[in-house]
C-alpha cells in the first residue's frame, strides 16, 4: 500500500506480526515438493483456498511450475462454483492483470490452465471427487474450511496419512482451517469427529496481508509524528510481537493494540 504522510495518528494491521513469509523461489520449491510426495503416495494434496483472487494465484503458480518442469502435470481440481466463475472472469480481463501475467499469455496461452486442470461446477461432479483414486490436487473453498464443498472434501481425507493438507492464507482463531494448521489431532467436520492424520503443510506467502518485515518497511515509509499507532486485524500473540518492534523502532511514539468496542479521543 502507497504511505501517507503528515500522520499523527495511525492504524496498522498485524496478521503476521512477529512472522516471516517465505520467499518466492522457497515457495516454488516447496510447492513442488509437496505436490510431488503426494504424487509417489498416490495421495490427495487438499488446499482451502479463498475463492477470488488466493484460487487465481495458485493456479497461476501451479501452471508456471509445469511449465518450468518442476511439476509433471497432475489432476488438479477446482471445486468452488464461485471460484471458477472467478477465474472465468480473470482470463477475460488479462489486459488488467499485472504485468507478470500479461507477459505469461505470451508464453504459455492460459496463465490460469495447465494440462491437467478442470474446473467442477456441478454438484455431482464435486461428489465423484470423494471416489477418485490415484494422485490429485483439489482445491476448493472457503479458505479458513468453515464452510462450502472444503468441508466434504476434509471430511474424506483428513483421515489418510497419505493425504496432504495445504494451507495457502490466514485463518482465524478457532475456525476448522485454524484448527488445523496449529496442529489439532481431532476435529469436528460437519459435525462429526475426525482423526487428524493427513499431513499439515502451511504456505503464508500466497497471502494478501504483509508479513513482519514488511510492515515495518511500510510503518518506516509513513511520514509525520505518528504520535499514536493502534495495532488491529491480528491475534494477541502477533500484535504483541509487532508491538515490541515498533516500541523500539517508534519510542517516541506510543504503540498499543487496540481493543473490541474501545473509544479513542483523538
């Protein structure tokens, strides 16, 4: 986001406070590696996902992998009516895309297909999903698994140990998606407890919110006296870890962690 200047008072998010995204040839590397282990299992890889904008990322990623031979093609599914209208609309607006996709088109055609690739819209093609064998990824929504096709999709194989969960953005304290990245070994699916046996994979840097360094670099990029800075959208843990670098970096200004329902005079 572009800094202002002349601030006395700001409001800053701390999602990741205290966290650090990895970088983009890490990302890369590491997305191969997952997807190819579950591919030597025969496994299912599963990846909550935001419908618009987190869905279009991936798949922008995943095809520029298969195209740069880190990945062999795989069957790879799209299961979020709203996600694939989604990404519909994305391939006919490229034009107002960043420059890195635009670019791609040249490249490769459809940035946001690859051999393998299907978008489900029916609910019975969703459901066949739940009978497909071999090696898959699928990809559905909602992104923190609170609701939408996800559920049934971690419903049926959060139980395998081959299986890979892979966690592509922020989930908030005490959703399923939460639940699950911080390592819960049961969980309630619909419902029904579930024995959390499939691997937990986490990959932060396909997220929009800014990671520590990177709120800092913004934070230094504000002009004026910044006399007071409440931090919000964060979890106590993570705005207190970016509390302390800005109690250092800002001491002459007070820095505090906002509060529900609190009143500011200003």
């Amino acid at each position: 986001a572009d800094a202002c200047s002349d601030v006395d008072y700001l409001i800053m998010e701390s999602t990741y406070g205290g966290r650090k995204h990895e970088d983009a040839a890490h990302t890369s590397d590491h997305i191969c590696d997952i997807i190819n282990r579950a591919r030597r299992r025969g496994a299912h890889v599963i990846i909550p996902s935001f419908a618009v904008e987190r869905t279009q990322q991936l798949l922008f990623k995943l095809d520029q992998l298969v195209h740069e031979g880190c990945l062999k093609p795989i069957p790879t599914y799209v299961d979020s009516p709203l996600a694939v209208r989604a990404t519909e609309i994305f391939r006919l607006h490229l034009e107002d895309l960043r420059e890195e996709v635009r670019n791609a088109v040249f490249m490769r055609d459809d940035p946001f297909g690859f051999e393998g690739l299907r978008l489900v819209r029916s609910v019975d093609e969703s459901k066949s999903l739940n009978l497909m064998k071999g090696p898959a990824v699928i990809i559905s929504a909602s992104g923190m698994a609170e609701s939408g096709r996800i559920l049934h999709h971690l419903r049926n194989n959060v139980e395998n140990e081959r299986n890979i969960l892979l966690f592509v953005g922020y989930c908030a304290e005490n959703t399923l998606g939460w639940k699950l990245r911080e390592g819960h070994k049961h969980v309630s699916i619909l419902g029904d407890e579930f024995q959390v046996n499939a691997d937990i994979e986490i990959l932060d840097s396909f997220s929009g919110h800014a990671d520590h360094d990177e709120l800092l670099g913004w934070f230094d990029r504000v002009q004026g006296p910044k006399k007071r800075v409440f931090l919000v959208h964060g979890e106590p843990e993570r705005s207190s870890a970016l509390k302390a670098a800005l109690d250092v970096k800002h001491a002459e200004g007070n820095v505090e962690v906002a509060v529900m329902g609190q009143q500011v005079e200003l």
